[in-house]
C-alpha cells in the first residue's frame, strides 16, 4: 500500500505543476516549493529546537493560533516554526511575527520529510485538525519527537475506520496523543485500541472568543456606513450570493455587508452585476456620497471584526464542500444561517439544536430563516453562550505538552 501512496504523492505534484501554467493557487503551490531547503536553510538556524506547527490553510491556522501564542507567551524563549500545505494560508501568514520561519511544506515523500525534519530540527510537532502525512509521521516516530493532532474530529465514514483503511490506520499509530473535539471521536480511536486520546474540544472557541471580547473597530463601516440593522454573509460562494440577491430585495430597510471567500477582479464584478448599486469597501471613502444598501468587502482579512456589527450572519460554503466558520459570528451573539452542507462541523449542528442556527436551502428557507431571526432577539444570546461555554481547549493541551519542555 505504501507504494500506491508514494506513486499518489508523486501524481499529484505533477498534476499542480501542470495546473499551475493557467491556475493561480497551483502556480503559488509549485513555485513557494522550489528550493523550499535551500530556503528553510538561510532562514533557521538548524542546530536550534523548534516547536513545529504545520496548518492545512488558514482556517486551521487561526483555530490552532491560540496554543502558538500562548505557547510564546509563556515561554517567549521557544522558537516557532509554521507550514502550511495551501498558498491560501501561506500567503496571508508568510510574516507571522511570532515564528521564526513560515514555509510551504514539501511533498510528503522519504527524502523530503527526512530533509525537512533534519533542518528544522524540531523537539515537538503540532498538526490542527488534520492534515495525515505518512512519511513526516514516520519520521518524527522513528527519530522519538512527539507529535500532537489538536482540535481533531473523526467521523465513522473516514477511511481510518473502513476493512480497507489499513494502512491510514498505521498513520494514525504515529501520532504521540490525540486532543479531539467530540466524544464520537474518542470512540472511533479508541475502537483502533488507540487509548492516547483526550476529549479536549475546539481551540477556535479560545481563538473567537477572545477576538469577540477586543474586536478591532472597522471605522469606514462603523462611523460612515452603518445606520440601519446589518446583515453580514460572510466567506460566500456563488450559490450563497445568488440566494442574499433576492433577500436584498426583500429588506429594504436592512444594510448587507457581503464577503466573499474569493475576491478576485472577476469574482467580485459578478457580485456588483447581481447586486445593482453595490458598493466596495476599497470605495466607500472614495467619494460615496451615500450610504448604499450593500457594501462588498474586496479584500482580506476584515470579516471576523466585521461580525460585531452583524444582526444575522450568514456563513457561505454551505452550497460546496462544507460551510466556513460560524463561530466567527456566533461569538459576537449573532445568530447565524447557512447552506445544506454542514454534516461535519459539530458546532453547526449543536448551533441548530439550540435554535441559534438554521439551514436552507432555497429563497424562500433564507427568507424565512431571517424573519425568524430578526423577531428572536435571543437567539443571538444562546449563540454567544454556547460559544463561551465552550472555551477552555487551548488549556487543557497546553497543561499536557508543557511537560515535554
């Protein structure tokens, strides 16, 4: 089996190389990996520890970001070091402050994670979520350096837990200890015998929460925008945007803030094509006189202070692979809507069973979801609790690596 994972890894390089001559994110993929050694090697200092934490992409990043910066809180002497596997988190966080090197991560072959480990030199390794790479895992196994998975979900449908997952079951046998958000996933491990499991929960709770108590002020929105109730769709798709057109129409008398989770030129003249008289961000101190109805937010970075002046949310991705982060909003004590696809995230389901969420599928669902949530002004109340509640995560894993230092 390991053969066919090998020839996998290999295709699959080659086929981001060949997509990267019209592709932008696969042009970004292939050339932040050449000479990604040669790079690593100028930038760190190989004969240091560092504690390394590896992202899928930035929504990983910011929910393992409360652990990194405790961690260099409490030990400012501890030298960090980021991968990431797509351009889309690389790329925002390529100067995070707090790290002494951000960096693509190689391919997942022998050589490369034996070469990367070597120069980086780490006494501890800290995966987010996900992310299962055979020979990185291996490698830090063989050489005795721990690995910890955090924020971890497994869900029964996964290949770990399928008669022919058996090689994914021996990645998962490399891992030091598992920190998973749910009871489900402390089962399905432990039916693997594997027992180096803690039911510790989410460590995005840590990450909103904290954000939601000292949010930054977005003061074009704040002082020159806003003078009625705010809707806010934020990290929204095509399908998500076509639904909010028609409930723009509807609601005269709310503003709409939309944030798209691809901003590209095309992208967003598309939107102002769907949404006559909408008005972007990069604009609104550019002579608009007026306060239109619908600002687009056509750059990266604002949406999670912008859920403060949010009424109701809306979390796009629900119409594609899976929705983006409710927590974000919930955080502020706004309820929140959102697409069909929602199956894997446990806080969208526990949000809809305590009533602070709905899901839709169809103008008239979205219609009804908003009027419900514009007459339940506590709806918003039980989002914020829950989230609140829910903290607490980024403790409990830090208490128990603290005694590998």
């Amino acid at each position: 089996m390991l053969w066919l994972y090998n020839i996998g890894i290999s295709f699959y390089g080659l086929i981001v190389s060949a997509f990267s001559i019209f592709n932008s994110k696969a042009k970004l993929f292939s050339q932040g990996r050449k000479n990604i050694f040669d790079h690593i090697e100028k930038a760190l200092d190989g004969t240091k520890k560092h504690i390394w934490f590896h992202f899928a992409s930035l929504g990983e990043f910011e929910q393992g970001r409360p652990l990194l910066e405790k961690i260099k809180e409490l030990h400012p002497q501890k030298r960090i070091v980021i991968t990431f596997f797509s351009p889309s988190g690389y790329e925002i966080r390529k100067n995070y402050a707090l790290a002494s090197g951000v960096f693509y991560l190689p391919l997942d072959t022998a050589g490369n994670a034996k070469r990367f480990i070597s120069l980086i030199n780490p006494e501890m390794a800290i995966f987010t979520k996900y992310e299962f790479w055979y020979h990185y895992f291996k490698t830090l196994n063989d050489q005795q350096i721990p690995l910890y998975l955090i924020s971890g979900i497994f869900r029964p449908n996964q290949i770990f837990f399928r008669w022919y997952g058996s090689f994914h079951r021996r990645i998962l046998g490399f891992v030091d200890h598992f920190f998973v958000q749910n009871t489900e996933s402390v089962n399905l491990l432990k039916q693997l015998q594997l027992e180096n499991v803690s039911l510790s929960g989410d460590t995005r709770f840590d990450r909103v929460a904290e954000n939601a108590l000292s949010p930054k002020k977005v003061t074009l929105v704040e002082n020159g925008w806003i003078n009625n109730p705010v809707f806010i769709a934020g990290s929204t798709w095509p399908a998500d945007e076509r639904l909010i057109a028609v409930l723009i129409q509807q609601q005269p008398d709310w503003q709409f803030i939309i944030a798209p989770h691809e901003i590209d030129e095309a992208h967003i003249h598309d939107i102002e094509k769907l949404i006559p008289g909408a008005v972007r961000y990069s604009n609104l101190d550019n002579g608009t006189a007026s306060r239109p109805q619908t600002l687009i937010i056509d750059n990266i970075g604002l949406l999670s202070s912008l859920y403060q002046y949010a009424s109701i949310s809306y979390i796009g991705g629900g119409f594609g692979v899976g929705i983006h982060n409710t927590l974000e909003a919930a955080a502020f004590g706004t309820p929140v809507i959102f697409g069909p696809k929602y199956d894997k995230f446990q806080e969208a389901k526990d949000l809809i069973a305590l009533t602070a969420a709905r899901s839709i599928e169809t103008e008239s669902d979205l219609s009804a979801a908003f009027t419900h949530f514009r007459e339940n002004k506590e709806a918003g109340k039980i989002a914020q609790k829950y989230v609140n509640e829910k903290t607490g995560s980024t403790r409990q894993i830090l208490e128990f690596i603290e005694k590998q230092f």
